[in-house]
C-alpha cells in the first residue's frame, strides 16, 4: 500500500497543533505559583549550651560535672565504636542493612518516590492512540425501512466496514502553580519519607547497642553472684568443720548454707535476662531466637565510655536529628497543599485535541481526505461550589498550624531529651563512683569480720551480714556500669548520630532493591 506524500491539507492539524502547544507552553512559563513559599523556620535552639545561653565568656551555663565547650566537637556519626567493642560494631552495622524496621521505612521511602512521579506527570501532556476497526450491518427494519416508506422500495444496505486511527491529547495548563505546588508538597513528603526512615535507623542503632549493653551488664552480675557463691560456699565449709569440732553451734551451719540457697537463687532470674537480650539482638537483626546465643553466650565486659562526649553545637541539633527535618518536611508539605487550595479558586485553562483518519475502505484509511480532527481549548471557571473550596483552604491552613506546633513540639522535646540525657550521664557516673568505693569498704568489712570469727571473736552473723553487703553493693555497681553505658547510648540517640555516614542518601530503585 502506497501512503503517498501527506497533502497540505493534512499539514493543517498539525500547524494547528504545533501553534496550540507553543501557545500553551508560553503560558505555562508566564504562570505564578499562589499561595504562601515556604520559609523553613527558626528552631529557637541556644547557640552554645544546651542549658541556655551563657551571661559572659567565661561561663559555660552547664551544671558542675557537666559537658565543657571542648564537648561542642562535632558528634561521631560511629558514635558506637566509640565503646571499641568489635561484637558491638558488628551488629550495629548488620542491624543498618538487615532490620525489618528499617527496610520497611525504605520501601515507604521508595513508595513516596512514585508518588512523587505520579503527581508531577499531571505536569505533562496526556496522549492516547484509539485505533480501531468495526463491521456493521445496518437493520433494513430499522431507520432505513423510514427511507424506503418514501421510495416504495426495500433499501438494503450491504455490511460496511469502518477502518479508523486517531489520537487524543489533553493539557491542563498550570497557569497559578496547582499542579506545582502539589508536586511541592509530593516532594516534602518524599523528604518526611526520608527522615522517618533514617530516625528509624536511629532508633535501631541506638536499641542495638543498649541492649548489648545490657546484656554484658547481665553477664557481670552472673559472674559476681557465682563468685559470691563460691565464696558463700568456703565459708559454709568452714563453719561446718567449726561445728564438728564443737567451736560453733548447728545454727550457723543452717544460716551459712542458707545464705548459699539465697546467693544461688538469684542466678535463674539473671540466666533468663540474659537469654531475653540475647533474643532482642535476634530480631533487631532479622534472626530466629537464639541464632546469636553461640556467638553472645561468652561474657564480656560492659563496654567502658569514653572520657569525652562531644555532643556537637546546640544550634545545630535541628539539623542532625531525623525526627526534627522530618517534621519541617511535613510543615512544608502542608504549606504547599494551601497553594493547592488557593489555586482551586481560579480559572483552569485545558488544551483538548484529537485527531485520526477514518475511511470505509483500508486503502484510502491514510489519504488526506480522511483526516477528521478537534482541537480547542477549554476554560473552567469555578462559580458556586458550595462553600467548598473556601472550607478546603482553610483546612490547609488549620493543618499548616497543626504541623508548625508540631515541629515546635518536636524541637521541644529533643532538646529535653538531650539535657535529660546530659544530666543522667553525668549523674549516674558519679553514682557509679561512689558505689565502687562501697565495693571496696564492703570488703575490706568482709576480711575482717571473717578474721575475727575465725579467731573466735566475731559473731558468725556479722560474717553473714558483711558478704550480703558484698554481693549486693557489687551488683549495684555492675548495675550503674551498665546505666553510665546505656545512657551514653540515650546521649547519641536524642542527638541524632547514627545516619549521617551509615546511611546515605539512594535513588528510589536502590532503596527498593536493597529493601527486598
């Protein structure tokens, strides 16, 4: 089949069509985009201490014991290997590709990402091609036996089959920024995706570390209760050779083996702890229950502090932290949807248009005569809507505030957190301390009561007393141990370390095949 050269006359659609789109493309760039731009605000964090201001240069408005401005170095985003534990920095980096909660996030990123793209195609142009093809037989009992009524005749009509090609465009030009300020807020919502996925790797660090910590602080406690029991048992020895040689009575047998029951009887409560932490290391790293217990079961340590802290600038805590960015993403997201609203109050310009051949023979389906086209544009005006539109606006700017009062709450609240977090650091390392020291006292009264009973001089409940003091100022202070480390790890969690270098930015497809 010969298509021929397309006549001039077909060449008349598409002149038409050009001229529309540059028309149309001359109005979209003069458009504005109404509405308020938005402005990201002013956090009102303190400059230089997260305990207020300070008056002059030489105060520093921190408590005594507190952070000093060398602490004001920039926050180790590795703040975890920081404890220098080679087991700890392991799962914190398998806990950054394989958390369930954090690949739930990327996908929710990725997912944010497409939407994204959906609401900026409305930008563009929509084109459809409707080929088709038809066989009709007409009803000679139909509208043709009207026509025969006056010829006398039967008219019979023989099948006929309908050959047709055509295309249909439409294009809504976004002349007061509708279209642009909803794509605005898509993208402040792919942001809010964003930092809601790295807050959660935030969470997930830090849940990682505290609770290996925890679980070497359980550890300690089991080795100093079996310790105490070995010690309980030396002296239960002692006294029953003391009984049988008649320099001491059956009761303090019946108490010094008691004491032995009551050290032993502490041990179950502490084995199931450490199972449980050992099963919360499992699931944060997408694991069955006791799949890490071969490779945790050995005790370690508690993992030691460092002797410095830097927690960064206070004016910077906005930046840092997921949580705070993720609510002004969700603010911005809610000062674009007013553009939306307020674009909704103005005329709508869209550009309609189709085009095709249609001829009954396929042969002549492609000529120039058998072109058919529409094209014109389209003005909407919206003129009663029922209080719709105005009801619409000013639920945008209800929620603009609802979101400005959240982000004021959330800055709120992390620089609570960071000071709560300060104090208790500073606080329990200065318990820590003071318990050590019952430690050693406490011993050095457990040497000497032994020693005085042995010599006949003592009574054998001073004895008892002085290892009950023993073990339980031991086990305080295997407890705060664990309390300094784990609010080091409540320190780096409320400021926000933990993603900067762990987790860097990714296009949609990365997120969503590293999610899979």
């Amino acid at each position: 089949m010969n298509l021929g050269q397309p006549s001039r006359r077909a060449d008349r659609p598409k002149r038409a069509l050009l001229g529309a789109l540059a028309l149309a493309s001359m109005l979209a760039a003069a458009g504005c985009s109404v509405g308020p731009d938005f402005m990201s605000p002013d956090p009102h964090l303190p400059q230089a201490s997260f305990f207020g201001p300070p008056s002059s240069a030489t105060e520093t408005g921190l408590p005594p014991g507190g952070p000093t401005r060398s602490n004001f170095a920039q926050v180790d985003p590795r703040w975890w290997d920081k404890f220098n534990d080679r087991a700890l920095s392991t799962l914190a980096d398998k806990a950054a590709r394989v958390n369930l909660d954090v690949r739930t996030a990327s996908i929710r990123l990725a997912e944010s990402r497409f939407q994204r793209g959906v609401t900026a195609s409305a930008l563009f142009p929509t084109i459809n091609a409707s080929p088709s093809y038809q066989r009709e037989q007409y009803s000679e009992n139909g509208v043709l036996s009207l026509a025969s009524g006056f010829t006398g005749q039967p008219i019979h009509v023989p099948p006929v089959s309908v050959y047709q090609v055509g295309f249909d465009a439409s294009w809504e030009i976004d002349l007061w920024g509708h279209v642009r300020r909803q794509v605005e807020a898509a993208e402040a919502e792919v942001e809010s995706s964003e930092y809601q996925r790295r807050d959660a790797l935030v969470a997930t660090l830090a849940e990682v570390a505290r609770d290996y910590v925890e679980l070497r602080g359980v550890q300690t406690q089991i080795a100093i209760a079996n310790a105490n029991l070995a010690s309980s048992n030396d002296i239960l020895q002692l006294t029953r050779t003391r009984a049988e040689k008649g320099l001491t009575t059956g009761l303090d047998v019946e108490n010094a083996a008691a004491q032995v029951e009551s050290v032993r009887a502490q041990l179950p409560s502490l084995e199931n702890q450490e199972s449980a932490y050992i099963n919360a290391l499992s699931l944060l790293l997408d694991e069955p229950p006791g799949s890490l217990k071969a490779e945790l079961a050995k005790a370690k340590p508690i993992p030691p502090t460092p002797p410095r802290a830097p927690v960064g600038l206070p004016s910077e805590l906005a930046r840092r932290r997921p949580d705070i960015r993720r609510a002004e993403a969700e603010l911005h997201a809610a000062t674009a949807n007013i553009g939306v609203a307020v674009a909704d109050f103005y005329p709508s310009v869209k550009f309609n248009g189709s085009a095709g051949f249609n001829a009954l023979d396929l042969k002549n389906l492609w000529k120039g005569s058998s072109l058919q086209y529409q094209l014109g544009p389209s003005i909407t005006l919206p003129i009663f809507e029922g209080g719709r539109l105005k009801s619409t606006l000013d639920l945008g700017e209800a929620q603009q505030q609802e979101a400005y009062i959240a982000y004021h709450k959330t800055v709120l609240q992390a620089w609570h957190e960071v000071v709560n977090a300060l104090v208790a650091y500073r606080t329990e390392q200065e318990r820590r301390a003071r318990l050590k020291a019952q430690v050693e006292h406490s011993r050095q009264a457990l040497s000497l009561s032994r020693s005085r009973y042995n010599n006949g001089v003592g009574d054998f409940l001073n004895v008892l007393d002085a290892q009950r003091t023993v073990l339980q100022a031991e086990l305080q202070h295997a407890q705060s141990a664990t309390a300094v480390s784990t609010d080091f790890v409540q320190l780096y969690k409320a400021l926000g370390g933990g993603w900067e270098l762990a987790f860097p930015a990714e296009d949609a497809a990365s997120v969503a095949s590293a999610a899979q």
